[in-house]
C-alpha cells in the first residue's frame, strides 16, 4: 500500500466522484464503482459469517476468500489490472467439491434458511451473485476480464454448497422448496 491514510475523509468526493487506484475520478454511480461496491458488500456478508462459531477449516477458507475478494476489489480499482488468477478459482473449485463430497445429492430445490451461519452464507451467496451480474455488466463496456467472472461464479457455487454443509454439520436438514405450498 503505497499511500497510507492518515485521515478518513478527504473532501474529495463532496461532488459524486470517487478516486480509482490509477489516479483518475470516477463518478460514485458508474459501473465501476457498483462493481467495486457490491464486492465489499460480498466481503462484509463473508466477515458477518465468520463472527459465527465455524470449524477450523472453513474459517481458514472463508478468510482467505475475503482475501481475494479484496484483490478483486483491488483488481476493480485499477482498470486493467489483474491480481486474482485461475489457480484460486481452482482452489474454490477443488473446496467446493470436497464439501459437495460430504453432502447427500440434492433432488429439489432448497430454500435460504436452515440455520443462522446457512442463513448467513445464503445471503453472501445472493450478493455474491449480484457482484457476478455487476461484473458481468461492466465487462459489456469495458474489457472483459474471464477469471474475475470465472471466480465469482465458482464463490458462488462454492457458497450454496457451504450453506448446505453448515446445515447438516448442525443436524440441520435443507429447507427443500415445495411447490404451491400455501399455509392458511
């Protein structure tokens, strides 16, 4: 971090514009910055998950996406610059099968819910969507950047299958989407 801050605010973006990592002025309503946004909010969701008790192992791997997320942040920041690399949308992949392995096959849709890390994760799941879907809408006017998408994609899956394993290491089952379901 080559500038550190010694006060927070800065005035600077008073008039609706925000400074990128390149030294140029963005207004705080482009795609950008909604980009950038929504993968803070991702990263917050994942810190509001890891307040809860959790294993050992997904802590680590949890940490270590915040991590990412912040390079991709970081990634956003600069245009064109390009620190995330296939190697940790692998990595998410190979966890993401490895939890998967533990899990009964799904035969129905699920619904959010179970308990309140599953509960969590869900929402870090639905935003880290959203991120993809900014990304994706950037990318349309800009130059497009394959392994941000690729690693947000595998976040996501990688998230829905932790929402499944936080459950069942409760004894919790999958909240199993039942169709018309109506309770009068």
């Amino acid at each position: 971090m080559g500038k550190r801050l010694t006060r927070i605010y800065t005035r600077t973006g008073d008039d609706g514009t925000t400074g990128l990592g390149d030294g140029t002025r963005s207004s705080k309503q482009s795609l950008r910055i909604e980009a950038m946004g929504t993968v803070d909010e991702l990263n917050s969701f994942i810190g509001l998950l890891l307040a809860e008790p959790l294993d050992g192992e997904t802590r680590i791997k949890l940490e270590d996406i915040q991590h990412d997320l912040f390079d991709l942040g970081g990634d956003l920041c600069i245009p064109g610059r390009v620190t995330i690399n296939v190697e940790q949308a692998n990595r998410l992949e190979a966890q993401l099968d490895h939890y998967n392995d533990a899990l009964p096959a799904l035969r129905e849709f699920i619904l959010p819910g179970g308990t309140r890390a599953a509960s969590l994760c869900h929402v870090a799941r639905a935003v880290c969507r959203r991120a993809e879907r900014r990304l994706v809408e950037l990318y349309q006017a800009e130059t497009l950047i394959p392994v941000h998408l690729q690693y947000l994609n595998r976040l996501s899956d990688f998230l829905f299958v932790l929402c499944r394993y936080l459950n069942r290491q409760q004894g919790v089952e999958d909240v199993m989407w039942q169709p018309g379901k109506t309770t009068v």
